[in-house]
C-alpha cells in the first residue's frame, strides 16, 4: 500500500491511541477491500506475509489485520484455501484467530470449495455454535450465489436434530442464508418452504427476514433507476 498515512505495519501515531485505533480499522478495511477486488500489489503482499506468518514471525502481522488477509488469500487458490483451513484447524492459534480463519473459509471465490466450506461447517472440527460464521460468510459472498439456502434445505433435518434444544437457532441460520435474496418470489419461496413445517420457535425470523426481502425488493425497483444514472455519471 503506498499510501504513507496507512501502511501495512502498525506504528506509534504521532496523535492519540484513538487515532491509531481508528487507523487500524482502516488499515484493515483497505486491505481487505482492495484485496477482494484484485488489486494486484495488497494480493501478492498478503500471500508474503501470511506465508511469513505462518512460518512463526508473528510481528509481520498485526491482530487487527490478520482477519483481512485471510480473507484476501482465500479469494485466491485451492493451495491458498488449504493453507487458511489448516491455520484454522491447528488449536494452538488463539480462539479469535482460528474464527476469523473459519469465516475467511466462506469468502472462496470458487463454488466447489464454497461446497466444501459449507460441508465441512458440519463436521466435528467445528462447534456447532460457530456453524453461523460459516453460513453468514457464503451468506453475503457474491460469487456463492444461493449455495447457502441450497446447503440450509437440503441439511434441514440434521440441523432441527442438531439444535433441538435452540431451534431459534434454526431462525438464525435461514435468515444468514438468505442474505442476499431480493425479489418478491423470493420472498414467496421462504414462505413456501416453512409452510408445512413447524416453526413456532422462530417464526419471528421468518416474519423478520421474509419482510427484509420484501423492504429491500421495494427499496431496488424504486430507486435503481437512480442508482443505475450515479453510477453513469461519476
């Protein structure tokens, strides 16, 4: 990153630690951004230093942006996924970081590892009480597609047996999945698909969720006209 207000590494800031916090959120925000994107330099820069990382030199990295680069070199290879699920699965790194690991999993570009992501959220090498970091990542992942609501209906069954004693949880994990639906038919698919099933624990999130789809259908075909000529025009 060639911006010299921002830089890779944290430093002591010249202003208060207010300043370097809020710095160090940006950093992270700009290189998980730019990362995503595709710019070229922050890509090659986050495979160097995670591999660094990863080798034992922990000061290459920062806690606040190891997230962020996750998830920048999962977006890459299937070498660059593997290497991010073996740091999840090694239970010497620190709980916050193997997380992060886990959600970074979700950010694949590529579909068949996004399949595997998913199934893998079912295995034993994940609580069953972080399956939801899993789901909310191929969630809101725009390259996913509706594979999280696919993964959701054809686990249905598992699911309700394996939280029988949280099915609120149940709510959580259909309102992660559908995320990014928008649509009136998809508003009606949810409906018809919990239309014969009982979901007195979390027919809230379905109300919630079912009216999310709905607010943001309005919301597009009212404004996307506008949004379409901002865009055209800057």
């Amino acid at each position: 990153m060639h911006d010299t207000r921002i830089g890779w590494d944290t430093t002591a800031a010249a202003g208060s630690d207010e300043d370097d916090s809020h710095a160090s959120r940006l950093r992270a925000l700009a290189v998980r951004m730019a990362g995503k994107a595709g710019h070229e330099e922050i890509v090659a820069e986050s495979h160097r230093r995670l591999k660094e990382y990863l080798a034992g030199n922990k000061r290459v990295l920062s806690g606040d942006l190891l997230p962020s680069v996750l998830v920048v070199v999962d977006t890459g290879t299937q070498e660059d996924y593997e290497a991010v699920k073996v740091y999840y699965l090694d239970t010497s790194n620190p709980v916050d970081q193997r997380l992060s690991a886990l959600a970074a999993l979700g950010h694949a570009k590529d579909t068949d590892l996004l399949r595997e992501t998913l199934a893998f959220a079912l295995t034993d090498d994940v609580r069953n009480q972080d399956v939801y970091i899993v789901v909310s990542a191929v969630g809101s992942n725009s390259f996913a597609g509706d594979l999280a609501w696919k993964w959701f209906q054809d686990n249905y069954d598992l699911l309700l047996a394996r939280y029988l004693a949280a099915t609120n949880y149940i709510g959580e994990l259909m309102e992660l999945s559908t995320s990014h639906f928008v649509g009136s038919e998809r508003a009606v698919e949810i409906e018809e698909y919990f239309a014969t099933k009982d979901t007195a624990k979390y027919s809230r999130s379905i109300e919630q969720t079912v009216e999310r789809v709905r607010t943001n259908t309005a919301w597009f075909e009212t404004d996307r006209e506008n949004v379409r000529e901002w865009f055209a025009n800057n």
